[in-house]
C-alpha cells in the first residue's frame, strides 16, 4: 500500500475546517483541505457579514471557556493576517428579567465572574437612545460583547492554512470515505481523486445529514434569513460606538438579533429572527426571501427599535444546522475514534467559537485528546437521550 499523501484531511473549509486547517499546518502537520464550493462562499453558513460574539452565554455557562479562548485567538488572528475579524462594540441582552436571554446570560456572567451591568427599562433608553423596551424589560450589557465577521475570518484561516503549507482544493467536493483500520488511516474519494492520509476531519455544515449518517444524531437543516434596513433618518445613530449589538426576546419567546450600522452609510443595519426558519436541505433551500418575510421582520422591530425598519434594503439566507439539544457535536466518530474526528451540528450559535473549534480539532487529530473542556459535545448523548 503506498504511504499516506497527507497527515491529516480536512473536508469542508468554511468555518471550522478553515480554522482547523490552519491550526494542523501551524503545528507542521502536512494538510489536505477540500470544500465542496470556492473559497469564502455563501452556500452554506459562513458568510452574511456578521456574527455576534459575546461572553455571557444564555445557551449554558459551559461554553464560558471556550469563548475565552475564542476571543484570544481572534486577537491574534486579526494581528497575524492585518484583516478585521472582530469588532467588540458591546452587547446587550434584552427580555423580561426571567426569560431565558436574560437570566441565562446573568446565570453565565455569574459563574464565571464575566464583567457586566444590569440595566433598567429607562436605563436602556438613556444609554441607547435607538432602543425602546417595554417597562418591564431588562438587560444585561457586556462591554466585551460584538461581532466576528464571517468572511474575513475565514478568508484569513484559509491565508494562515496556505502559508503554512496546506493543499487547498476547491470545487472539488468528497464523494466517500472510509476508515481503512489496523493503524493505516482513512481515505478519502473525490470526483477527481483519491487520498490517504492518517487521519480525517469533518467539517460538512449543513451537510452533516448526508456526509454523517452513522453518527446517530438526527440533524435539522433550517433556512435562515438576514436582512438589512436602512434607518429613519440615516446610519449615524447606529453606529458602533452608539449602538450595540443585542438579542432580543419577547414576552412570547421570540428572539432577534441585530447589528451596529458596520459597512458605511448606504449598507444599513442587519437584523434576523433567531431560530424562526423552516426545515430544508443544502439542495431545497429557497434561496429567495418574500415581501410578507420582509414585513414580518419590519413589524417584529417597530416597537422595539422604531427607525430602524426605516426602508428595506436586501436579504440573504443561510442554513443552520440543528441538533436536538442545540448543543455542538465536536468528538471523535463513535465507530473510528481514532482516525476521524467530527465538527458540526452548531446549531445557528457556533461562528464566534471558530478559531478555538479549529484548535480542538487539531488537538484530537494530532494528539488524540483535548484540554479543552468538549465532553457536552459528545453525539454518544443524543444516541443515549433517544434510547
């Protein structure tokens, strides 16, 4: 048989194959990458300009530490590339002070002892004059909250990955693998090839339903709209260093989430439902956003932001890629722990964890194991809670 052409294999380059190619070729390992589309694309979920980033974390305080870690490594992926990956403009968390994103985030910033102001209904209107809560709505503000731009920081992994010496290959995407067994490694066919390497890391996206069938998660891919207002009255109000970012939940559960005006005065100021979209796949996704869409998310803002809805700009769509818990899949494969390592299932809430998900999966492909607490990730809890 002859030798492996590469270390490891990385399928899937948006996010965190990306960021795990990078990580593997900084530690000399000889890496193969292959995606599916080209680089930096908007098939998937890593594009739309912005992701929130922030520290107090409603979905479970275990996530704290990874997110610590996250914000060193984009420091320092925005100082070793010159790009703009993230911007901490600060953040708030805004609902009824017993709904989930206020009192998980406080149950978070508590925990971990994460700076953070509790703000009042009249607060939040002083401190942000675009913001209208209701009387009986609270906040919890973090000054460390912000966005990570999507495209820049995969754009700048993919730059750090080929400066290290990772093969790239683009449209050219994996078509099966197998675990070869006894030690020997994996190989991995294309259209076009076949490679061997020792070992393979999975990255699919909203391709985990197909590329991961025998993992025993039942993923749901969901399609996503982001859309872009232009303000009554202009951008300036909106800018970073006046308005923040903020998830937003109503008395009824529904959250949105919005952005600081961050590209200039004509690119208005992005807002999406969190967790409001409609079952699909890679290949039925509607790529086209409705007039009636569009209202929805207008009449969702009036009372909350009043200029903001302002007038309709443009939308785009992305695809989440959902596990029954909301929670990652970041482990080794249960059937070849040893030769393939899994990343996906993250669930609308895993951009602002990219560079540390890219770390870890170095880790347990070069050393076998991680220091990074990951065990809330493990498929085997799904396959158990199913039982």
């Amino acid at each position: 048989m002859p030798p492996p052409t590469h270390d490891v294999i990385v399928v899937g380059l948006g996010g965190m194959g990306s960021a795990a190619a990078h990580h593997l070729a900084a530690r000399g390992a000889r890496v193969l990458g292959l995606e599916k589309f080209g680089p930096v694309h908007n098939r998937g979920s890593s594009h739309g300009g912005s992701r929130i980033t922030r520290q107090s974390y409603f979905e479970d305080p275990a996530y704290v530490p990874l997110l610590l870690r996250s914000y060193e490594l984009y420091e320092r992926l925005g100082r070793d590339t010159g790009r703009e990956v993230a911007t901490l403009c600060g953040g708030v968390m805004i609902g009824r002070p017993d709904s989930r994103t206020v009192s998980g985030s406080l149950l978070s910033a508590r925990q971990w002892d994460l700076p953070h102001e509790m703000l009042d209904a009249p607060e939040i209107r002083r401190r942000f004059p675009t913001l209208t809560p209701g009387d009986d709505e609270v906040a919890l503000y973090e000054a460390r909250a912000g966005l990570v731009r999507p495209e820049h920081t995969v754009a700048a992994h993919l730059q750090l990955a080929t400066g290290h010496g990772a093969d790239l290959y683009f449209n050219e995407p994996m078509t099966r693998w197998e675990a070869l067994g006894g030690g020997r490694g994996v190989r991995v066919h294309t259209a076009e090839n076949t490679y061997t390497a020792g070992h393979l890391v999975i990255c699919p996206g909203a391709w985990a339903p197909q590329l991961l069938t025998d993992i025993g998660v039942p993923f749901t891919i969901e399609r996503q709209v982001m859309y872009w207002f232009e303000p009554t009255g202009g951008t300036r109000p909106f800018l970073p260093a006046q308005h923040p970012i903020y998830i937003w939940e109503d008395a009824a559960g529904v959250q949105v989430y919005g952005f600081p005006a961050i590209d200039g005065p004509d690119k208005g100021a992005k807002v999406a439902f969190f967790r409001r979209g409609t079952v699909c796949t890679p290949e039925t996704i509607d790529r086209t956003v409705y007039d009636d869409e569009v209202a929805a998310m207008a009449a969702q803002m009036a009372p909350r932001i009043p200029t903001l809805p302002g007038r309709f700009l443009k939308a785009a769509t992305c695809m989440y890629s959902n596990t029954p818990d909301e929670h990652f899949v970041i482990a080794g494969h249960p059937a070849h722990p040893d030769s393939v390592t899994v990343a996906c299932g993250f669930s609308g809430h895993g951009f602002k964890f990219v560079p540390v998900v890219g770390e870890i999966l170095a880790d347990l492909a070069v050393d076998g194991a991680t220091r990074h607490p990951i065990e809330l990730f493990d498929p085997r809890r799904l396959a158990a809670a199913s039982a």
